[in-house]
C-alpha cells in the first residue's frame, strides 16, 4: 500500500514538473511579446500566435487618408496686376491669364500711335507752311507745295488770293493738331482703362457667374393694405434666376 502512495506521488511530481516545463517558456513569450507591444504603443487590439509571431489589429476608424488640398484655388494679387499694367500695358491681364485681352490692348496702343504720328507729321508740315506764308522771305515758300500743281508758277493768282492760302492753312493745321491731340488723349484713357481692367478682374478672379438665366411665373394673391377697403386681388409674380 505504502509502495502504490509512493508511486502515485512520484507520478504526480513528475507531471507537475513536466507541466512546468511546457508552461513557462509560454508564459516568458507572452511577456516578452507585450513588452514590444507596449514599446510600439499599440498594446491593445493585439493578438499572439506565439513568442516569434505577432498579428496587429487595427481600428479602420483611426486611419487617416491624406488627400491634396484641391479648395485652394489660384487667384491673382490685384495689387500686383495693378502695378504690372502700370509699368506695361498688357502686363496685368497677362498676369490675370487673360490673353485674349492682350491683342485689344496692343492693337489700341498701336493704332493710336500710328495716329499721333501721321497727325503730327502733317501738323508739323501745315505749321510751317502757315508760318512761311507770313514770311517776307521771299525764299520761304513752302506753303507753295501744297497748292494745285496749276497754280503754284502763277505768283500773281498767289499774291492775289495770299489771304485765302493762310486762312486754309490754318484750318488744315488745327486739324492736324486737333487729331493729334485726341489720340494722345485716346492713348492715355486706354492706358488707365488697361489698369481698371486688370485691377476689377483680379478682384473679380473667383467670382462665381452662373449660366443659368431663368423667369419664371407664379400666381400669387396681392392683400390690401391696412387703409384701403379693396378685397384681395389674384395676379402674378416674376422671379429672375441668375
């Protein structure tokens, strides 16, 4: 009897070591497992195959997709476009991205130009004739060229009709002068209006002008006023879309 106690004993002593034997090195790579878990702060939502393999879980809800900033759209400085056509007209809508509006600009100024040119060619050239028309030079005589090629040899139809020469000379010179003088204006007003323009469109850049154009009609009842003793009056109202 005493023989079967001690077999018992010495079974039980050897599947407790056996038991332990299998049981710490588990234990010791679960331990070590959450330390590195803890190491990485992602101790929860974690689950151990065994001390070498680790599966992560992570929440859907903590991830955080970071897409480009597409609200910020591109719009000019108007202070910048200001100064831009200030310093050369044209400049500004070219910083606006206006470049239809370039050739408007350019054609303008040139054809102004051509005019402030042609006007004062000729004024020059009236002016002087004007001026040697009241000349005693006798070699002063430019106004000569521009008489009918028939009369500038006959000096006595010239000396005859000296008062209706200076007076057309005259007129043709302030003409000449009076163009001149609107173009150079017209250059200045296409000049400033250059800079309105890329200054109010700059300003104007992102402005949202919807397509949409629409009326419409509806019935509607108009009340009395509070003084007057008319009943109500069925009519229509007009609402504009835009």
């Amino acid at each position: 009897m005493n023989r079967e106690i001690h077999i018992k004993g010495l079974i039980n002593i050897i599947a407790t070591i056996t038991l332990l034997i299998l049981f710490i090195p588990s234990v010791y790579g679960q331990d070590k497992g959450l330390e590195f878990v803890k190491g990485s702060n992602i101790e929860q939502d974690t689950l151990f195959l065994s001390s070498n393999e680790v599966i992560v879980e992570i929440d859907t809800a903590d991830i955080v997709t970071v897409m480009p900033d597409t609200t910020k759209v591109w719009a000019p400085d108007p202070i910048k476009s200001l100064w831009y056509s200030a310093l050369m007209p044209g400049a500004g809508q070219i910083y606006n991205r206006k470049y239809w509006k370039l050739p408007i600009i350019v054609g303008g100024f040139m054809g102004l130009a051509y005019g402030i040119s042609f006007n004062s060619r000729y004024y020059t050239d009236y002016s002087n004739a004007y001026r040697d028309a009241y000349s005693s030079d006798p070699n002063a005589n430019s106004y000569i060229n521009f008489l009918p090629y028939s009369y500038r040899n006959n000096k006595e139809w010239i000396e005859k009709n000296k008062e209706w020469i200076r007076s057309s000379l005259k007129s043709r010179k302030d003409y000449y002068r009076r163009n001149r003088d609107l173009c150079i204006v017209g250059m200045l007003a296409v000049y400033g209006l250059a800079i309105i323009d890329a200054y109010v469109d700059a300003q104007l850049y992102n402005f949202d002008i919807s397509p949409d154009v629409s009326l419409k009609l509806s019935p509607a009842v108009l009340e009395p006023s509070t003084e007057s003793r008319t009943p109500s009056v069925l009519g229509f109202q007009c609402a504009l879309t835009f």
